[in-house]
C-alpha cells in the first residue's frame, strides 16, 4: 500500500477534495456512522399496498439497505409487510413512524394525492426522501420540496427509474453520437384497461399521466433533452368503474385518455400516448412485450426501444450506414423498475450523485401540469423548468 508521501501531490489533492466534496453532500453522522453501521441506509416505507409488493423484496436483498419501519393507514397491511420481511417496526401514521427508531431515507409507497403532504412531513423530520411518482401534485409544490430539502442539507428524489436501464443508456450514446442524425421526432404510448386495486387512480390530480405517460415523458425528456411547450388533449373514455376498494361505482373525476405533444429545446417533437382504456394482451404487468413502444427519427437512422421503457427488451436500430434494422442490448443486465430506492441508497453509501435528478422529476412534473392547462385552455404552454441533459 501507498502511504501519504508516496501519493503524488495533484492526486492527494484530487482525493482530498473528492471526500470533502462528499463530507458536505451528505450529514456527518452518516458518514461517520455515529454509532451505527455507515455502510447501509436506514429506510422507512410508507404505503404497503400494491407497490409495495414489489419494492420491499427488491429492499430486503440490498446489501445497502436495513429495513427499520413500515408504515400504512390499514395496520394489517403494515403489519403483515413487517412480518414477512422481519422489519422490526410497524405503525399506522407516518406521525408514529417518524417517532420510532432513527432511519435515514423515506421511501414513500402511498396513494399520489398524499405524496406532497408526506414528503413534506418526511422533510422536515430530517429524512432524505424517495417518493413513487410523481414527488408532489403540481410543480409548485415540488419545487418548494426541492427548496426545502437543499435547505435542510437533505435529497429528495421521485421515481421513475427508467433511465436506468442499460436499454436507456445505449439509446442516448446513439443520439448524442450523432448515429441518428438530427434527432426530428418521437412518439411513445402505454396504457392497459385500468387498475381495479384502488379508487385514487381516478381521482382529483391522479389520473393516466401521473401513473403511465410519467415513464415515456420521462424517456423521452432524458433522450432528446427539455422541453419548452406542450400541446395536450385529454378525455375521460369511461366516466365510472368498478374499483376493489369501494362498494359502489366510482365517478372518474382525472383524464384516462390522454395525448400530449412536446417540442423540444433542441427543436424535435415528440408525442406520447397513454390511457386506462387500451385492450392489451400484455396487461398491467406487461409480460412478454415483444413490440417497439418507444420510436426516435433523426435524418440518418431510426431506432426502437422493445418493450416497454420500465421492463425493456432491446433496441432495433437502422442507420444509413446499415439499412437493415439489428436488435441491440437484449440483456436488461440487473434493472428492474422498482430499483429506483435501492440504488439511492447505493449512491448515498458510496457518496456520489445518481443520474436520476430531482429536477428531471420536477420537469416531467411540470409537463403533465401543462398538458392538463393545455387541455383546459386550448393553447400551447410554456415550460419554465429544466434539467441538466444529456444525462447519460
């Protein structure tokens, strides 16, 4: 091993400022550990509903992550989470839970209207935060979660994690290579016939966007950059369904039918589709989707994502170069969609900034804003947000 005198002085320097630069994004106590293992992040889940089921197994593997407190309005549900996972703690409010044993990240599960109001909560407690999409219910509301967690020395960050996905990294080295030419257009769509589990899916400030197009819109917005405007029409297809937490019909009250246009600082246009009214013979879960769900044209080839972008299965491309159209990275490697907390915790533990970014998720936050004020008014929107691109 190298001692100090044997380091070169620009390279003790670099490594100097490297851990200074990590000592001040991060509270001392975890870095220090203060008393407790500072190689794992203490997490708290709240909501253990049907997100859950898939976020706490992926949870209880990492090597990065203790599981301290579930936490959920039904006990029962909270309860049974804990059990199966031997999570110690288990409470009905996040009041309750913010009292229990210390942990350090908040990992919010709940039903979409809550997510502001707990983030909030969770933020001034003193805990970074993960939240399910989308972060907050407008951008306002956001942006004062970002203000506020930068001012108490803390992250917040919001799903989706599609830009994870060595898919999504393939396609931007693609474009920002110039593989594709100038990059003029894109479309994108995910719907199925609507989840049946919940009632808030319907409800004010839910609806198709906040739970499908989120994932394209947030695609999109990481492969061809921000966007400065939005053209949107939205409906409701089925004004009332049948939900299995409510005895009788619910009345739709957010869109379920939605197309929203976006063009691009860069100047390409793209369009994404999504609704709670599609047939699909790949259903909710999405198995065995085999067809392009993500399309990108440039003036020198066209490339597809295979798959939908949460639960990719490759990259057809074809370029002036090679005409006919060859299926790329078929291997999803270690991505799944609900990675998005774990590999939070990962980069806390190891000190450095993930590619998701909360002002990504405040801007694809912001276009769904607009599009739901471009339907109402009958006008393109102007965008005031963005982001640091490219981002891989």
């Amino acid at each position: 091993m190298q001692n100090q005198s044997e380091i070169p002085r620009k390279e003790f320097i670099r490594q100097v400022g490297i851990m200074s630069a990590i000592a001040s994004f991060f509270p001392s106590d975890l870095m220090a550990g203060n008393g407790r293992n500072a190689k794992k992040i203490r997490i708290g889940v709240i909501g253990c509903g049907s997100v859950s089921t898939q976020y706490l197994p992926h949870l209880s593997k990492s090597p990065f992550v203790t599981l301290i407190s579930t936490c959920d309005i039904v006990e029962e549900r909270a309860k049974s989470a804990a059990a199966k996972y031997s999570i110690a703690h288990h409470y009905t409010s996040i009041e309750k839970m913010l009292a229990g044993p210390a942990f350090d990240l908040l990992v919010n599960l709940t039903n979409m209207q809550e997510h502001g109001r707990l983030n909030k909560i969770g933020l001034d407690n003193g805990k970074n935060i993960w939240s399910e999409k989308p972060m907050a219910n407008s951008y306002s509301e956001g942006k004062s979660l970002m203000d506020l967690a930068k001012k108490r020395n803390l992250k917040i960050w919001g799903a989706p994690a599609v830009i994870m996905s060595p898919q999504f990294a393939f396609m931007s080295k693609v474009i920002q290579e110039g593989k594709l030419g100038k990059v003029s257009a894109a479309h994108a769509h995910y719907g199925h016939l609507g989840p049946t589990w919940s009632a808030f899916f319907y409800e004010k400030l839910g609806g198709s966007m906040p739970d499908l197009a989120v994932y394209n819109m947030a695609t999109l917005t990481g492969l061809l950059g921000p966007v400065k405007s939005v053209v949107a029409m939205l409906n409701i297809i089925t004004p009332s369904r049948k939900v299995d937490n409510r005895n009788a019909l619910i009345q739709v009250e957010e869109e379920d039918n939605s197309m929203v246009l976006m063009e691009h600082t860069s100047g390409a246009l793209s369009h994404v589709q999504s609704g709670f009214n599609y047939f699909d013979p790949y259903g909710h879960e999405g198995s065995g989707q085999d067809k392009p769900t993500i399309s990108i044209w440039g003036t020198k080839g066209n490339m597809q994502l295979i798959g939908y972008d949460w639960a990719p299965a490759g990259v057809d491309m074809a370029t002036e170069d090679h005409e006919k159209t060859q299926r790329f990275v078929m291997d999803t490697g270690n991505f799944v969609w609900q990675q998005g907390a774990s590999a939070i915790s990962e980069s806390m533990v190891n000190g450095v900034d993930p590619i998701i970014t909360t002002l990504h998720s405040l801007h694809v936050l912001e276009i769904i804003e607009a599009a739901r004020k471009s339907q109402a008014t009958g006008t393109r929107i102007p965008l005031k947000s963005t982001f640091k691109w490219p981002l891989v």
